[in-house]
C-alpha cells in the first residue's frame, strides 16, 4: 500500500505543478478560448488542462517504472507504453478539438485510433468471469474493447461541464477500483499485491488530486476534451486491466458478483453521464444536428434549472457516484440482500438530495399561503 500511496503522491505534486504551469503559459499567451452561449462561467478561462494531466500521469507511471515494488507490472512493458500512446494521442486530438474545433468525424476517428493502439498493445477484453466464457478471436475482443474505450471516453466527455465534475467522478470511481484491485490482489497473489490497474488508479488518482485545486468552483483552468478523454481512456484501461487478471475458469457462483465487478463497474458509475449521452445524440439528431454538436440541455444544466448552485450540481452528481461506487464495492463483503437493503435506503437520500430545492420551494409557498 505505501507503494501505491507514494506514487499517487508524486503523481499529485507533479499534477499540481504542471496544472499551475499550464495556467501561467495559458495566461501569458492569452490562451482560452471565447465565452459561449452555453457556458456558465463568466470570465475567460483556459480549457487546455489536459496537458498537466498527461504529464502527470506519464510521471507517476515512469516513478512506477523506477520502483522495485513494480518489477512484475513492467516485466511485459508493452501494454503500458500502449497505455501512454492510446493517451498522448487522446490528448493531442482533445487540445486540437479545444483550440480550433475539429469536425466531429475526425474527432472520432482520433478517438478509434486511441483505443486501437490501446487494444492493439495488449488492453483487450479477451475473457468473462463467467463459466469461463472467452470473448472470441482477437479481431471480436479488439472490436469490443474499441467500442468501450471510446463510449467511456464520450461519456466523460459529455459529463465535463462544471467545475470539477469530471475531474470528481473519474475520481471516485477510481478510489473505488483502487480499492477493488488491492483486495482482488491481495486474494489472488498473497506475496505480490502489484498489478497494472493498480498502478493505473493511484497514478490517476494523484493526477486528479493535484488537478482538482485548480478545477473546483471557481475553476482557475477546464480540463477541456484532452483532459475528459484522457481520463475516460485511463478509466477504461484500468478496468479492461483488471478483467485480464481475473482467470474466468476459476470463477465460483459465490465469487461471481466481485469478479463482474470491474465490468459493470464503469457502466454504473458513468449511468448518468452514459444517459446524458444517449439523450443527447437523440435530441441533436431528431433536430437534425451533428450528435457531437454542443448545447446547454445537458443533466447538470438541468439540475441547475432545478435550483441547485454550481457546487450544488456537481455535489448531487459526486453523491450518485459515491452512491453507486460504494454499493458495488460492498458485494466484497456482504451478502446481496444486504448490499440491496443499503442501497436502497441510500438512494433514498440521494433523491432527496437530488429533488431538496424544488422540496424547499414548495414548503417556502405553502409558508407564505398559510401566512396569508
């Protein structure tokens, strides 16, 4: 553990510097793009964060590499310099697309591209944790791991929209697969608890955690498209890593519902963002727009046209994530009934949480009816 607690730290140090160094190049070249319609901050700000994170997590990834504890993840080197290339290129099409806007067909094409170099270099899914199921040859794994990177990087994409809302989410969800991998390691290889999606979630955890000071409201700097996709490709590559350590064969009906963890874990924890986004596409195209074009009807507007604040949004959308996180994280431990029983009550918080001002402007009316 405090292998990974230290990588994690210097990842943040590096994060926070090379964050406030991007914000002082951005703002002595005036780098930041107009205000537009559907923005809702007010001052000029750059969105080209993306560049402190990926140097981030390069550096936490080569201070890995520099480490002992990491002498098994780096024996087979390839699939972690996949890794930075699917995310040097992710981040270069995202800083294109945040300075002059590329046509939505390149922007996909960069996106496809990533996420076959990430495949490509050995981050497939090629295994189920289920009655030892194989995905198929490697061209169907190479397709279907394609399709998840890039639908994980759109959905951190879309969800990219206030101060510190991705940064937040992509956040939690990692602790939780920090947490999922260390346990999974600790049972699976008792003398050695170093794995790849280990290593991925504390380098990524260290870069939010020295980016996020500068992102949350008021946000100083905006991750922008290099930085969301960059993290929905880091997110992706953490799970797809985990599933290649799971051996299916030896998958019992008790153990069944820890090991799908790592797959259906993205799903949940991006639901909203992953509904927002197929909302999205459908309200552009019946309008008869490009599904990449932009607009202010995303779930975080509309908690806003709720009465929920800036912070307030991003809060009730971090309460959701931690919501889901946690419950799948307490299959480990608990029996399902259980697990459901907890999740249930929760979620009945949660929608308080969610629905509390338009809960607030009906007892505020009331007060004033009774007072009449």
């Amino acid at each position: 553990m405090r292998a990974y607690l230290l990588v994690a730290l210097i990842t943040a140090v590096v994060s926070y510097l090379a964050t406030w160094g991007v914000r002082f190049l951005a703002k002595k070249y005036d780098i930041h793009p107009a205000i537009r319609e559907r923005d809702v901050h007010k001052n000029p700000t750059p969105r080209i964060g993306g560049i402190a994170l990926f140097i981030s997590i390069v550096a936490g990834i080569v201070t890995a590499g520099s480490f002992g504890w990491f002498e098994s993840v780096f024996q087979n080197p390839g699939p972690i310099w996949a890794i930075v290339g699917a995310g040097g290129l992710i981040m270069v099409i995202g800083l294109l697309d945040d300075l002059i806007e590329l046509d939505w067909t390149a922007k996909m094409g960069g996106q496809m591209a990533a996420a076959w170099i990430l495949a490509s270099g050995g981050v497939q899914i090629v295994s189920l944790p289920i009655g030892g199921l194989t995905v198929g040859s490697f061209g169907v794994s190479l397709a279907i791991t394609v399709f998840v990177v890039v639908l994980v990087m759109n959905a951190v994409n879309f969800i990219d929209g206030l101060d510190g809302l991705a940064a937040g989410v992509v956040g939690i969800g990692t602790l939780t697969f920090f947490v999922y991998t260390y346990l999974l390691a600790q049972q699976a290889s008792p003398t050695n608890y170093f794995s790849t999606a280990g290593m991925l979630s504390a380098v990524v955890l260290g870069a939010i955690a020295g980016f996020l000071p500068h992102n949350f409201s008021p946000a100083k700097i905006f991750m922008g498209d290099s930085g969301a996709m960059l993290l929905g490709l880091m997110m992706a590559a953490s799970a797809i890593a985990v599933t290649g350590s799971i051996d299916p064969a030896t998958v019992t009906s008790s153990d069944l519902l820890p090991a799908l963890i790592p797959l259906v874990l993205p799903v949940f924890i991006l639901l909203l963002p992953l509904l927002d986004l197929l909302l999205a596409v459908v309200r552009r195209l019946r309008r008869g727009k490009s599904p990449f074009a932009a607009d202010s009807e995303h779930l975080h507007h509309q908690l806003q046209g709720l009465g929920h604040s800036h912070r307030g949004a991003v809060l009730v959308f971090y309460h959701w994530t931690t919501l889901v996180s946690v419950s799948m994280l307490l299959f480990f431990w608990l029996e399902p009934a259980i697990v459901i029983i907890v999740f249930g009550a929760w979620m009945i918080l949660a929608l308080i949480h969610t629905y509390s001002p338009a809960f607030k402007r009906v007892t505020k009316s009331r007060r004033k009816v009774e007072s009449r």
